[in-house]
C-alpha cells in the first residue's frame, strides 16, 4: 500500500486554478488504490480563506484521507523574497487573521500600480478586468497575465511576465512583506510548525547564505525545511537534507501545486518523477500534533473577519479591492511571483 504525500498545495483562495473541494476529489482520483491514504495540506498565499472548505471535504473521506490547514507567508530576508510554510495553525486565531489581513492590504497597491503602468504602454486594461467575483479571492500577477493573454497583448502568460511583469520589467512592482521571523512568531502563536519552503529557488543566495538563513530561521523557531519539491535535482536535495540533520529541522515535501496556472505540475508527482517517501510522517504528524478542525461556529467568525477586510478594502476607492498574493516559483517559468 502506497500513501500519496503532498504538503504544499493552492487553490482558487490564492492562485491556484482549483477550489478547495476539488483539490480534496482530485488527490483522491490520483491514487492507483481506492484503500492508498492521503496526505495533503493546503498552503494559500497570506490567506486561509480555503481551510474551512478543504477540510470539510476531506472529513467526507474519513481516516483515508488526512487533511492539514495550512498557509504560505511571503517575507522579505534582506531583499530576498522567502516563503514560509505554516502547517496545523488555528486559522480562527484573531492574531493570525488580523495580521494576513495586513499583508495582503499591505499590497493592495501593487495590482493597482501594475495596472497605471500597462496603461502608460498603451495596454487597455483595468481593475475592473482583473476582478473575481468571490471578494476573498486573492488577486496576484497571474491574473494579469490571463488578461493580457485574453485581451491579445501576449501569445501566453509566460510572455507577459517576461515581457511586463517579472522583476526588472517594464511593469514590475515591488512588494512590501514581513520578516520570515516575524512569519515565524505569527505560525508559532497559532499553534503552527513552521517551514521553510522550496530553499533552492532563492538564487540570489549562495550556498553559505542558504546556510546561513537556514540557521538564522531556525534560532527564530523554524521547525522544518522543505526537503523534496518539484524542481529540486538530486544534488540540490542532498544539499537541502544535510541542513535539516545539521539543524535537526523536519524534512517536508510537496508539489507546489496551482492547477492550470502551473499546468507542467502535478499533484504528488510535481514535474513528473518527484515523489515525497512515506518516511517523513512520523515525525512531522509527530510534531504539528492533532489536526485543528474548523466548527461552524468558528467558520462564522472567520466568515466575518473575511467581510471586514473586503469592506476595508473597498472604502477607500473601487480600484483599490483587489487583494495580491504572490506564488512559490518553479523553475520552468517564473509566473507568479
């Protein structure tokens, strides 16, 4: 018997191209075994809008299945974009809820200024294109880039961000995060294990500077590393499980799955060949302990803190709604970030 492993999952909440109910049925379609158990956590950027959802879904399925609440905070180390995994957090802890909703108004300007600057080009766009219909729907870079797709202006997404808006083009707009040690405490006080994610994509680090944050995070509390990911060669992953015994850290894994926004991966397999062992569970189900579910009673609450800040949001000016994430990268195509 197999178990199928994937800790590092988005849905439509952030960027991802399926909602939280279909992540759930389509794990379940992927196993070869109807009786092979599940593991997979859903991990949206600086939001949990989806948990309530996902976990819901995955109760349907009994002890098969085993569903993580989970989220992924983007945090700036030094210039350098990291993200951190959060995994088992409480997501109706009103510290927790309170300050995703200050990172994600924190940026609620970049889309609008991406947008100013298309238009200076001549593009024909607007806020009102890039809109979703659901108001806690995160909008991030993709967005624009289907529209742009959509509208003619590039042959594909990876042309738009090539074109207009990746890092150094025309269009690019920096963003304001959090430190990964405040990203750290904020997992931490919701009852969370923290995790570093996917260590080998930040290219502006060498070798000892992927060193030397590890060690610096796990000072701050960092309890795991993201050992297996999708783009990782088998050197890289070696070099990644050495800092997880030198700093005794969890070894995680997962796809970093986004549905049609990154249809090169797959769930559980990512590129193809990727597979996370069955030998991490113990010790990491060990250490996020039993798994919080989400009552109805508290799916209100979450309900509410939701409808607060799209009203915030909205105050201020109809183009200023538009909540922006950003996607852990792949290295194929640098699209959502």
């Amino acid at each position: 018997m197999k178990t199928y492993i994937d800790l590092h999952i988005h849905s439509t909440a952030s960027d991802g191209t399926l909602t939280p109910t279909e992540i759930v049925t389509s794990a379940l379609s992927c196993a070869d075994n109807k009786k092979d158990p599940i593991v997979i956590a859903l991990t949206d950027h600086d939001t949990v809008a989806g948990v309530p959802e996902f976990m819901a879904e995955a109760q349907k399925y009994g002890s098969r299945l085993t569903a993580i609440p989970g989220v992924e905070i983007s945090t700036d180390y030094h210039g350098v974009e990291i993200h951190i995994l959060g995994y088992n957090i409480d997501v109706t802890n009103s510290a927790l809820l309170e300050q995703l909703k200050i990172c994600r108004e924190s940026r609620d300007g970049r889309n609008e200024k991406i947008i100013q600057k298309l238009q200076a080009e001549g593009i024909q766009i607007s806020m009102d294109d890039i809109r979703p219909e659901d108001p806690n729907e995160t909008i991030a870079r993709p967005h624009i880039a289907k529209q742009l797709l959509k509208k003619k202006y590039v042959s594909s997404v990876k042309e738009a961000f090539d074109k207009y808006l990746a890092e150094g083009r025309s269009c690019y707009v920096e963003r304001i995060m959090p430190t990964p040690q405040e990203a750290i405490s904020l997992i931490q006080n919701s009852g969370g294990v923290a995790v570093l994610a996917h260590l080998m994509y930040y290219k502006k680090l060498d070798a000892a500077g992927k060193s030397e944050l590890t060690a610096e995070l796990k000072e701050a509390g960092l309890l795991g590393i993201e050992t297996y990911y999708n783009t990782y060669t088998p050197v890289e992953e070696a070099f990644v499980q050495s800092l997880s015994k030198q700093h005794a850290l969890l070894q995680t894994g997962g796809t970093d799955f986004h549905g049609k926004n990154k249809p090169h991966i797959s769930l559980f397999k990512g590129q193809g060949e990727m597979e996370v062992p069955e030998s991490i569970l113990p010790e990491f189900m060990e250490a996020i302990g039993e798994i919080k579910v989400v009552q109805p009673e508290e799916q209100a609450k979450m309900d509410a803190v939701a409808t607060a800040s799209h009203a915030d949001s909205t105050a201020g000016s109809k183009s200023d709604s538009a909540e922006t994430t950003e996607a852990a990268p792949d290295k194929t195509e640098k699209i959502s970030s």
